[in-house]
C-alpha cells in the first residue's frame, strides 16, 4: 500500500468513527433525555469519619507490594 491509500483509509475511518458518535449521542438522548441531576439519596452510604480500628490490618500485606516479612525477587 502506498502513503496514498493509508491515508485515504485513515480519514474513512475517521469519518465512519464521527458518523458512528453522532448516532450515538443521537440515541442517548433519545433514551434519557432527563437523566438525574442529583444523587439518589435513598442509594447514598454514610461513611462515617471515625477513623478504622488498626487490629482490621493486622497480619495484612501491603497490596502490590508483597509481604512485610520478604524481599522481591
């Protein structure tokens, strides 16, 4: 294939990739055209600022890091 015809692909589909969003926007407007503002209150969770009990991260690895008692590879 030569620069040309890449190119000729690269903006048909580009095109087809624009087309392909309009209608997409297109149909979620048409499937919620008033969506929520505001959060449901009934689905909100109180998280409470006290801080955690530290015994919950006893004996508990550091994530992604690996055990406290070993060294990486």
């Amino acid at each position: 294939m030569s620069l040309q015809d890449d190119l000729t692909a690269v903006r048909r589909n580009l095109n087809e990739l624009v087309r392909s969003v309009e209608r997409l926007e297109q149909d979620v407007a048409r499937q919620s055209p008033t969506a929520p503002k505001t959060p449901d209150p009934d689905r909100m969770v109180t998280v409470p600022d006290t801080p955690y009990d530290s015994t919950l991260w006893t004996d508990t690895d550091d994530e992604g890091l690996g055990a406290r008692d070993r060294r990486a590879p």
